[in-house]
C-alpha cells in the first residue's frame, strides 16, 4: 500500500514496526542467553548496546529530545559499531576456546597415545619373555626327552649286554653236562638232554628278545631248566611250585632268566655237595603291598659251601648273582619298580645250616 500520508507513516513506524523490531531484538536476547558457554554474554552485550542506541537514535527524534546536539542516526551508526565489534570478540574468543580445546585433544590423545604405546610396548616384553620362557621350557622338554630316550637306549643296551652275559654262562654249564654224558657213552642220556635243551635254548632265545616276561613265564622256563640239570643228578632233586593262594602270575613282570642264577647256585653249591634226597621249593605268598617268591633248598649252606672245592670248575667266582643285580637295578630304574632280593641262611635248633633260601619281592606296581 502507497500512501503519502506522513503522519499515517510516522505511526505506522513509531507504533508498529518499532515495537516489533524491539520485541524481536528481545526474543534474540532471549535465545542468545540459551547459547552455551561464554560466547552469549558478548551476544547479550553487543546487541543490548545496539537496541540502547537504536531506541535513542529512533524516540529522540520523535519525542523532540536531543543529546549533546548529536545526530540521532549516530547512535544507530554507533550501536552498529559496537555490536560488531563485541560480536567479533565473541567470535575471537570462540575460536580461542576451539583452539585451545582442539591443543588440549592434541595434548592429552598425544598423552594417551605415549600412554598406549608404553602400555603396548610393556605386553610386548611380557609376551617376549612370555615366549622366551615358553621356548626354553620346549627346549628344557625336548632335551629331557632326547636325554630320557638315550638313557632308555643305554639301559636298554646294559640290560642286553648283562642278559648276554649271563646266557652263555649257563648256556656252557649246560654243554658241560652234555659233554660228561658223551664221555661216559651214556648216549641215550645224551639225546635226552639234547631235546630237553634245545626247548629250554628256544625259550631263552624267545625271552631274550623282550624286556620283561610275566612270572608264569619265567617260572614255567625254570622248571624246565631244573629238569635238565636233573638229569645229571639221576632225578634226585625234587623240584616244586607251591602257590598256595592262587596269585595271577601273568600279572607280575620281570627281566627274563632273573631266577635261574639262585636255583643254579642251590643246585651246584648246596645240593650237589649234599648226600641223600635234595629239595628245591618254590613258595608263592602275597603280603599287602607284595608278591614273596621264596627259593629254599636243603643243600649245605653257604659257610660250608665256600669251604668245599670240590670241582675245578668251581675255582672260578660265579658272576650269576653279580649280574642278576645289576639287571634288577636298571629293571627297578626304567619302569619304576621297587624288586630286591636277600638271601637267608636257614639253621635247626642246633644253629646247624639246613639250607639257604632266597626271598625275591615284587612290588605290586607293574611297568
């Protein structure tokens, strides 16, 4: 609408678009103060400056006031001013507070990151030394195992060389007898011996091929050797087994041919030397942690035994015994057993030697 009606425009101006405009510049202030921070006090400052001077610039005019003969329009022109320059603090000091906010980040992610990387760095040396010690104990195990391996391997060795050892001395005893038949043309004797023999000499060699055989085994092995070496003796030697309580032999392991050097020496330094009926028993028994085999004979006795030289062949130390122990020892040794033997001079009433007897232990634990 055009009008040239000043008065109409004078009011328009004066009771309509000035109210509204000082309503608005209100309402801005309003907002302004929900800004956070510090940024709205200059928002609040520099626009309450503008409204003050723009209401001065535009009611002193109309109400015929003056002040210090200034032009009204200067105070608009200095409101402007001002709340320029409080709004261009404001902003100087909302990018010094970003700055400053984004150095404190930098600083405190830089303080984080050493913080992180000392933190990294000190697992990387528990997982270094983590790894060292996980490696020298597989080192430490593996050279444990080489070590228990080749001392397996040695005391696998040890026990054949013994086992080799004691053989062929039995082994000669035994084509000693043969030999004493052929010289005395007992032939049939001889052929005999010889079938008796080969069986006990395949029973060996069977054995000798294995580390440990059961009980029932070594003991079926004795009695035939028993029964070849009787028959030097015109079969009178009575050999027994008594296992009176039943004991599962199978279940008991041994080094083979371990028993055979006791029942050679009973049969050759006690019975041999003894006159009339000649005993050899072997008596089975279990105590609570034990199987007991007891070897007993009605020979002489050691004491008179040492005394007697009766053939040459005896001159010689016998080294059955000497290698039986060291077999036991190395048996004991690899699977962890606890086998040992003694030997117990039996007497009468008159402290007169009626024989030896051999106690040989087995522990229940089996390798």
């Amino acid at each position: 609408m055009v009008t040239n009606n000043s008065s109409l425009f004078d009011n328009f101006y004066i009771y309509v678009f000035v109210p509204i405009l000082f309503l608005f510049a209100i309402y801005a202030l309003f907002r302004a103060c929900s800004i956070p921070g510090k940024l709205k006090y200059f928002f609040i400052m520099g626009g309450g400056f503008f409204i003050v001077l723009a209401m001065i610039a535009l009611f002193f005019p109309i109400m015929g006031w003056e002040l210090f003969a200034i032009n009204p329009f200067t105070f608009f022109y200095i409101g402007i001013f001002v709340e320029q320059f409080v709004f261009a603090l404001g902003l100087a000091y909302k990018v010094k507070e970003i700055n400053f906010t984004l150095l404190q980040k930098s600083i405190e992610n830089e303080q984080i990151k050493e913080e992180q990387n000392k933190i990294l760095e000190e697992k990387l040396k528990e997982k270094e030394i983590e790894n060292i010690s996980v490696m020298a104990k597989a080192e430490e195990e593996r050279v444990s195992r080489l070590k228990s391996k080749f001392e397996n391997e040695i005391h696998h060795l040890h026990l054949t060389s013994l086992q080799n050892q004691m053989n062929p001395h039995f082994i000669f005893n035994a084509l000693n007898s043969i030999k004493v038949f052929l010289i005395d043309n007992e032939k049939q004797k001889a052929v005999y011996f010889l079938n008796k023999f080969s069986k006990l000499i395949r029973s060996i060699l069977e054995s000798s091929n294995v580390e440990k055989i059961s009980l029932e085994e070594e003991l079926s092995i004795l009695a035939l050797y028993v029964s070849i070496e009787n028959i030097r003796f015109e079969e009178d030697i009575n050999f027994t087994i008594k296992n009176p309580e039943n004991i599962d032999l199978q279940s008991i392991w041994l080094p083979s041919m371990i028993l055979q050097p006791f029942v050679e020496n009973a049969i050759w330094h006690g019975l041999m030397l003894r006159k009339g009926k000649k005993h050899i028993d072997l008596i089975l028994s279990q105590s609570e942690n034990a199987v007991i085999l007891l070897i007993r004979d009605n020979g002489i006795g050691r004491e008179e035994s040492k005394q007697n030289i009766v053939r040459k062949s005896f001159e010689k130390k016998s080294i059955g015994l000497k290698i039986t122990q060291d077999r036991l020892n190395h048996f004991n040794q690899k699977y962890g057993c606890n086998y040992f033997f003694k030997i117990n001079d039996l007497e009468n009433e008159k402290n007169l030697a009626i024989g030896t007897e051999i106690e040989f232990v087995f522990c229940f634990k089996q390798p």
